[in-house]
C-alpha cells in the first residue's frame, strides 16, 4: 500500500483509486500501532515529497494522510518528527487550492491534539496570527477546519498569543456566524466559549450583546447560542446581570435574542439555575404577559428549561408564580406557541409535581364549550401520560348520593331488595385508605 501510494500519481486524478489506497495504508498504520515504527521516516518522507506535487490532488491526499497518522507517530514516541511535520504544514499555510488548505489546517489540528502546546513547532504565538486572515476565506472546508483549530489553540493556549489577537479573531468570528453550513455556525459558537475564558467573559459579552441588534435571524440565533456558551464556561453570574440590563432596550430583535439566550443558557446550565430563579423570574413574567406572540412563546421554552432543572430544590413558589402566568396562553393557536406552552407545562409537570398540574386542568375538563375542554383534555391526557401513579390522591371525592351520610336510618327501614341492590354498588374503597 505504500509504494501504491507514492507511486500512484497518474490515479489521483480520477480520485477514487487514490482515495482508496490513502484510506487504506491510513488504517493499516494506525493498527500497525507502535509496531509501525520503523516505517513512519519514510512514510512522512514521501509525504514530504508529495506536498511538493504539481497536482492539487496529490497535496490534499498528503495532508490528509498526515492528518491521520498524527496519532501514531506520537503513540511511537517520535517528537522530532512531528515537530517536523508540523513546521512543513505551517509553511504550506499560503496554499491557493481550498481543498488542500482546508486538508493542511485539519492535519495541524490533528497534530496539536496530539502534541502538547508547550512542545508545539511553530509556537502558538507565530501560529494564530496566521489562521486569522485564514477565517475570510469563504470556502466552507477551509473555514469550519480553521476554526476548530484556533477554538484547540484557545482552550489549550490562550497564554501564549495577546488578548488584542484574540478579539481580532472574535469579530471574524461573528461573520461566520451567518455561514449557510450548520456545522461551521456550531464551531463557530463553541469557540466564542474559548474566547471568553481566554480574554475575559467581558470584551467577548459585549460584543455578542451587540451582534443581537442586526437583521439577520441566522446570525442572532447564533448569537443567543454562543452567549449561553459563554455563561456555561464563565459562570451564569457573569452574564446574567448584562443579559437582564439589555433586556429593558425597547427593540424587539434585542429583547427576543434575550429571552433566547436566557432559554439555552437554563438548558446548558441545568440545577445550577437554582441560585437564579429569583433574579430571572419578574423578566420572564413580563414577557409572557407581552402582547407579542414570539416574547411569549419564547419565554414559555425559558421557562420550561428552568423548570426541568429545579425539581426537589424548594423553589415551587416561583415556579407556580410563573406557571400562572403560563396558563392563559393554552388556547393559543400558533403551532409554535403552542408547542411552547406545552412544553412549559411539561417542565413545570417535573418541578412541581402533576398534582398541582391537575388541579389547573380540573377546571375545564367538564366545560360547556366544546374548544375549551379539547384543551384541557389534551393537557390531561398528557399529564396521564407522565404520572397516572401519581394522581390518584388528587382526584376529588365523590361519595354515593343514593345514600346521604345522615340517611343512614331512613335507609334502614327500606325494603330488604333495596338494599341488596345499593350494597352491590362499586364503591373506591382503596382511594378512602390511600386519603
């Protein structure tokens, strides 16, 4: 397989031979283990070699290759080489061809993955400075590789390059969040998370606060994702206070983006909302009291995350605070809020119990409208669904109307059939024991 894959540069350009042969000898090294040592000198030679090739093909197979035999040549023991392989990769970082620049980024991060920073060649200060001009490149290949690189570099060596470089790359990254690939705007808000523990949650705050003003949902939505990141790795206490001052901006993108970061942050952060349901709950409860159909649907799914993470923490008295404000929104017809509503209504089901829950739905079980008791019944039959066990000491009793408590001796004196007829009816004695 290897003298297949130095010797196969007439198939390269067909692709699928080459492509095979590359998988194959790739696979074939990384089982090899340490076993493969002997050989890697001059597998990495001819990879060397092949970095130089004329074709487009032939560079971007090579540094695939290298990409997947980085975690060999460290199980080998062989730092040298792949301090050396690393430095011949950063010198073909002013490729023209995308495919193989996209190809030589990802095998430097599969190289830094495996290398610790300390030992990395190039150093990661020469290194970052590099990769930002890289980040404008509007390949898609080029820019999701480029970023998982530098995201590597700033959760592994943020010490080494300025907090200046570092908030050049964050402003580049906020293009990349209106990329039309989901996996590209996904590295995109995982890396601001980096950011922020490397230059401080407040510079790279400010500037997503900021980005949530422009016209673009796409990039808003991002936005909201990548500040719930940033809460996640710095703490929720440093975000929420400015997260809850943009709020009173009176701009409709701003207020929405708000409550949607605030909806994916209690996602993320799950019990650690515990300490913040207070703080949180007269910003929720203005919003779901909105006129706007998008402030109320989004602030139920705020509501429905912070909920699911506060069962068994003795905060039921906000929380029934908020599903009050909650359940007037169930005869909505929006898909969307509704889908919402019921979502919160779940979650509040988890914190508070379904006996509370039943005591709402109770209500209008039995309406006369025909539209309201469809509501509810859907409502109940979910609650069904989730605790039926748990709902049997919460429904009402109804006792026997044919014999009243203070009938007993009028009943005594009826005929003998009558009676018969009376104690043969099934009565709930076990819901008597349970009470």
């Amino acid at each position: 397989q290897e003298h297949a894959n130095e010797d196969g540069s007439g198939e390269t350009t067909g692709g699928g031979g080459a492509r095979t042969a590359l998988e194959a000898l790739a696979t074939f090294i990384c089982k090899l283990g340490q076993r493969a040592k002997p050989y890697l000198k001059q597998i990495v030679g001819i990879i060397k070699w092949r970095l130089n090739n004329k074709s487009a093909r032939i560079r971007q197979d090579a540094a695939d290759l290298a990409a997947k035999i980085a975690s060999t040549l460290q199980e080998c023991a062989m730092h040298e080489l792949v301090s050396h392989v690393s430095s011949v990769l950063f010198e073909y970082l002013g490729e023209e061809f995308p495919d193989v620049l996209g190809s030589i980024l990802g095998a430097l991060r599969a190289i830094v993955s495996v290398t610790g920073i300390e030992h990395m060649t190039p150093s990661v200060s020469e290194l970052v400075p590099r990769l930002t001009p890289i980040l404008r490149n509007r390949n898609e290949k080029v820019q999701e590789n480029c970023i998982l690189l530098v995201g590597l570099l700033a959760e592994r060596g943020s010490d080494y390059v300025s907090s200046k470089e570092w908030m050049r790359i964050c402003f580049e990254l906020l293009e990349l969040l209106k990329a039309p690939r989901k996996s590209i705007r996904r590295a995109a808000v995982s890396t601001f998370g980096h950011l922020a523990r490397a230059v401080g949650y407040a510079d790279v705050l400010t500037t997503l606060l900021n980005n949530l003003k422009v016209q673009e949902r796409t990039q808003r939505v991002c936005t909201t994702v990548a500040i719930a990141i940033v809460a996640e790795t710095c703490q929720p206490y440093t975000v929420l206070p400015s997260l809850m001052y943009e709020y009173r901006i009176p701009e409709l993108n701003v207020q929405t983006g708000v409550l949607k970061s605030l909806s994916f942050l209690f996602e993320y952060i799950g019990v650690l909302a515990r300490d913040y349901v207070y703080a949180v709950a007269p910003l929720l409860v203005d919003a779901l009291v909105d006129r706007d159909l998008v402030h109320r649907q989004t602030a139920c799914s705020a509501v429905g995350h912070l909920a699911i993470g506060m069962r068994g923490h003795g905060k039921e008295d906000a929380l029934i605070h908020l599903l009050n404000h909650v359940w007037p929104n169930i005869f909505e017809t929006s898909p969307h809020v509704i889908n919402a509503v019921c979502f919160a209504i779940d979650g509040l089901t988890v914190a508070v119990g379904p006996n509370v829950i039943l005591s709402y739905i109770l209500q209008g079980l039995f309406h006369p409208a025909r539209k309201v008791r469809e509501v509810y019944w859907k409502l109940y039959n979910s609650l069904y669904d989730y605790g039926q066990s748990s709902l049997l000491v919460s429904y009402p009793r109804i006792f026997d109307d044919h014999i009243p408590a203070g009938d007993l001796k009028s009943a005594s004196q009826e005929s003998s059939e009558t009676q018969v007829v009376k104690r043969e009816r099934f009565v709930r004695h076990e819901l008597e024991l349970t009470l």
